[in-house]
C-alpha cells in the first residue's frame, strides 16, 4: 500500500472499520452510532493510529450534518414551518438562556473567570443535532409530540450559534486587552450584516424562481446522475455560501429544503441524497470518536468526569423541567431529555473559535471538546440503558388504572381480546342486538371502547377466575381474538379443561398458530388475513378484464383448495419435510386443474384469458 494514494487508503481504513464496528454494535443492541464512534476511536490517534488528520476529515464530514439538514428542510413545507415559529423561539431561546444562565453561574461558583464560565456555557447549551435527529430518524419520533418539540429546540439552537460566534472576538478584545478601535480587524458589522441579508435573500428567491425550473430542465434531461449532481450541486453551493457570510451551513441548507418542500422534485431529491447523508452522517461520527484527546482525558480524568456529568445534570434538569411545562407524554421525556442534554458538535466550533480569540487558553479548549466528545460517546449507551431498564417501567404511567371485571356477567357471548379483529365481531353481535362480554387488558383501548358504547371490562382471560365472573360457566361462545399467540394458546387449554361446553371461535395470527388451535380441539379458526387477501386477489382479477363471476368462481376454487390442503397437511405440520413435499404438491396439483380448466375456457370461448398479452 505504500504507492497507494491516500485518499485510497483513507476509504478502505474508513469503510473497513464501519463495516466491521456497526454490525458489532447493532448485533450487541448498542445502535450504529456508538458503532462509529467506536470506529472512529479504534483508527484514530489514540487507538490504531492509522489516521491522525482528524480535523480535516471532521471538517468534511461535516458536510453529512448539512445534507441531513437539507433532507429534514424537505419535510416541512414553510406553512408548517411557520407554524412551529412559536416553539423554536420559545421553547428553543428558554432552553439555551436557561442552561446558559445555569452552567456560568456553576462554573463561577467552582472559581472560573466570568468569561470562560459565559463561552463555556454557550458552547455546552448547545446540543448535538446529528446524534438527535439521527435517533428520532430511527424510533420514528419526529411526527410525534417530542420529536416536533427536540426538532424545534435544535433548530434554535443553530440560529443562535450565530450571535454566539460574532460575540467571541468582543469577549477576546477585551481578554487581551485591546483597545476599542482595533476591534475593526474583525471586520465591518454593517457590511457583514448587509452581506448576511444578501445571502439569505438570495436563497430565498433563488429557491422560489431559479432552483425549480432549473431542476425541470435538468430532470427533461433524461439523465438521473446529472439529476442526482445537480442535488448535490444545489446543497454544496448553498453550503459555500453560508461558509461565505459566516453563518450556519446547516441552517443555509435546511433553509433550502424548506423552500423545496412543495416542490414536485422533493421525492427524487431526497432518493438521489439520502445515500450520500448516511455515508457522510457515518463519517462524521467516526472523525468525532477520532478527535476525542484520550491524553487531556488521561491527564485530568477528574476534571472531565465532573465537566461531563455537571454540564449533563444541569441540563437534564433543565429540559426535563420543559417537558413538564410543555406536557410531552411521561413515556417520551427520558428520551427527548437526554437527546437535548448532550453535547454538540457546533461546541467544538465555537470553543476553538474560542481558543483563537483568545478568551481562554488551548489547552482550556481542548478539556471542554473532549468533556463533549463524552458526551456524545456515552448519549447513545445511556439510551440503550433507558430503553431496557427504565421505559419498560414506565410503559403504562400515563394510562388509565382500572379496576378487573368483579360483578358476574351474563352475557352468552365472551370476547378475549377488543383489538381490530374483536371488534368487528363486537360490532356485528351489537347490529344484531346480541349483548356480549367484552374482555381486553389495554387499559387505553378500554377507555376508547367505551367511549363508543361498548360494554369492555379490564381482566386478562388467561385467568381462570376472570372467565368465571366474565360468565364462562354459562356463556355459549367464546371468541378468542386475543392478539398474543402464547396466551391465546393459554386461554384454549383453560377452556378446554374447565369449559367444555363453551364453543370456542379464534383467529389465528399464522399457520403455525391455526395448527396449534386445531391441536387443541378448536374447529372454528380462521387465519386473520385469509379471506381478505382473497377478496384483493378477485379484485386483481377484475381489474384484468376478468368477468366478475368468473373471477369470484377462481378465488373460491382457490379457498377451497387451499382449506383442503390445510386440513391434509394437519397431520404433518411439524415433519418439515412431509410438509414440504405435500405443499409441493398439492401446489402441482391446483396449477395443473386450473390449466386444463383455462383451457377449456379458452376452447369454449375462442380467445385468451384476460389479462394476458398477444405475446403470450
């Protein structure tokens, strides 16, 4: 490899370590950011040593950062944008004030100067937008309550790494003791400001008139990796022109998808994106596990631990506090809590920017972006321990307590089980004026059910003395629609040892469960999605210009085979292979009878089936 380019062997150490650490990590239920960040650490200076370049790779990766930006921008058409303004400037500004405010006063508490205290804090209040959207991409959180709310504090958050930047070389002129016309090195404030308005009115209108007819003469072009250049060409460009004025490039470029997002290109935009957003997301969090100084950690390992869990605890109370005022559910909190309460990785920028002002030293800078790289490292473990230990506690804290059935029912009908399958037996018995007892223990779908009407009463029917006061001893049927196959398979044994009586009719989730319920004296089972696959398949029939009668005749041959061969194959449903040999079969068998049947057909009319080509 010694002839080998870098940039060559760069990729191969890079896609190498990702592809062996994030399997690993997934397989060991740690999620694939821990699995970068580990290969990041394994390759980096501290580890293997087979990259030292650190900043110039996190420079780059930066960029994934952008594109997820971009991509999030391209779900949120401006009217919904405007319609979040209140949380983002609410919400967001009493988050980042509040855990600003907090971490000085603590830091000028323990003896640090104001201004490191200030800058320090600026640079810890904020939160790492990669990781958090990264985790509520995956969990499927940003459509809900928390999700909204985190996606809305974050997004503040990059609005305010403006002012937080423009305010170090004030804090530095006066560290080193400038006087205050030489503040003018750092530029005129009324040209940057006319500079900024330039730019972001020219995103703006460019969006609006140039970007969409641009993108459909390209798209007429015929040629999707010009298509997909052209994506890529747009963000890089915006990117630059953030980069330009001194702003946010991942504000520039979420700015942009918002622009974009009624655009009829918004789908293949995001299909020609998302492949190049995870690789560069993934490389990001690999140059973060790289750039973590083990040595500044090693030579104050006391320091880090109380700047890492000091700045994490006050923060936790922080944005916890916030969730309770803006009433996320109890389950949601532990999550959006901790995905807030990291660190982020706009910290390193403004502490390096730091450390060039002079506001305080290098060394003092490089303590607080490892205290973050921590942080981001140890985000993803706490959550794996709060999805295993503390949400499964948590799970029904917001539900409805409700007392089990205890007054004895007399209803002939008992359903166990008021999911979407009892219900519409439910409703059926109700048209009929059939009363039935209903049993379910999801104490939410109780409380919706009855809402409507519906006579549903709390109790798990596995338990023998609940089917007895649900009135089991004098029932005529049982409906077993429970969406469990263990305690559905329970509920049959007890029926059939201490009810013999009752008339048991179930549903069965797969074949495996209809043989099982078969197994167990239960006739009147039915697959869950049998019949209603059937209907579909007559309405593909229909729908290739198959007579209607014709295409009920064929869909009902095909049920009655298929319950035929069902029944033959009962006996040997757990001999693998006679089951293999007789589904074979009997397959042979009804492709074989519906051949010479379509022939006839064809005979008798003198044309082809519907549906097929002249080819054919």
């Amino acid at each position: 490899m010694e002839h080998a380019p870098a940039w060559l062997v760069n990729s191969l150490i890079y896609l190498s370590a990702a592809v062996i650490a994030v399997p690993l990590s997934k397989a060991l239920g740690l999620g694939s950011i821990i699995g970068y960040l580990a290969a990041g650490i394994a390759i980096g200076p501290w580890g293997l040593k087979l990259v030292t370049d650190v900043e110039t790779i996190l420079h780059f990766a930066e960029f994934g950062v952008v594109l997820m930006l971009f991509l999030v921008g391209l779900e949120l058409e401006p009217k919904r944008l405007w319609n979040l303004r209140r949380p983002i400037f609410g919400w967001g500004s009493a988050q980042v004030l509040a855990c600003t405010a907090l971490l000085t006063a603590a830091g000028m508490a323990f003896g640090v100067g104001w201004k490191i205290s200030l800058v320090a804090a600026l640079g810890l209040a904020l939160s790492s937008t990669a990781i958090a959207l990264q985790v509520m991409g995956e969990r499927n959180l940003l459509p809900t309550q928390s999700g909204q709310a985190g996606f809305s504090i974050l997004l503040f958050q990059d609005v305010a790494a403006i002012p937080i930047l423009a305010l170090l070389p004030l804090l530095g002129v006066a560290a080193v003791g400038l006087e205050p016309n030489q503040v003018s090195a750092h530029g005129n404030t009324a040209q940057a400001a006319i500079k900024i308005i330039a730019v972001m009115a020219a995103i703006v209108l460019g969006g609006r008139l140039a970007v969409r007819p641009l993108l459909r003469w390209i798209a007429k072009s015929d040629t999707p990796e010009i298509f997909t250049a052209a994506a890529l060409l747009l963000v890089v460009a915006i990117a630059a022109l953030m980069q330009y004025i001194g702003l946010s490039m991942a504000l520039g470029a979420f700015l942009a998808g918002v622009l974009l997002a009624e655009s009829e290109y918004r789908r293949e935009l995001e299909t020609d994106i998302e492949p190049f957003k995870g690789l560069l997301l993934g490389l990001f969090f690999i140059a973060v596990g790289m750039s973590i100084d083990f040595g500044v950690l090693l030579k104050s390992p006391g320091v880090v631990a109380a700047v890492v869990l000091g700045f994490l605890l006050i923060k936790a109370m922080v944005i916890y506090g916030l969730a309770r005022l803006m009433k996320l559910p109890f389950q949601e909190r532990p999550v959006f809590t901790l995905l807030l309460a990291q660190g982020g990785e706009f910290a390193f920028v403004v502490f390096q920017a730091a450390a060039g002002a002079k506001v305080f030293p290098a060394e003092t800078a490089s303590l607080l972006i490892g205290a973050v790289a921590v942080s981001m490292l140890l985000s993803p473990l706490v959550l794996v321990t709060i999805d295993k230990l503390l949400l499964p506690r948590w799970a029904n804290c917001d539900a409805p307590q409700l007392e089990e059935i205890k007054e004895e029912q007399h209803a002939p009908i008992i359903i166990a089980g008021f999911g979407r399958y009892g219900q519409i037996i439910a409703r059926l018995l109700l048209a009929e004026g059939i009363p039935a007892t209903v049993l379910d223990h999801d104490a939410d779908m109780i409380e919706a059910a009855r809402n409507f009407g519906y006579r549903v009463f709390y109790g798990d029917a596995s338990r023998l003395d609940l089917l007895r006061t649900a009135g089991a001893d004098e029932a005529r049927v049982l409906v077993l629609a429970v969406d469990d196959v263990d305690q559905s398979l329970e509920i049959a044994d007890l029926v059939r040892e201490h009810f013999p009586h009752l008339q048991v009719v179930a549903r069965a989730r797969d074949v495996n469960h209809w043989n099982r319920l078969r197994d167990r004296g239960v006739n009147q089972v039915e697959r869950e999605l049998f019949e209603s696959s059937l209907r579909s398949g007559r309405s593909v029939l229909e729908a290739l210009g198959y007579p209607a009668h014709e295409a009920r005749q064929q869909a009902m041959r095909f049920r009655q085979h298929n319950l035929a061969l069902f029944e033959q194959l009962r006996p040997h449903y757990q001999d693998r292979a006679k089951l293999i040999a007789v589904v074979k079969e009997g397959r042979a068998q009804l492709e074989e009878q519906m051949a010479r049947e379509r022939q006839e057909r064809q005979a008798r009319a003198g044309q082809k089936p519907p549906g097929w080509s002249s080819g054919e």
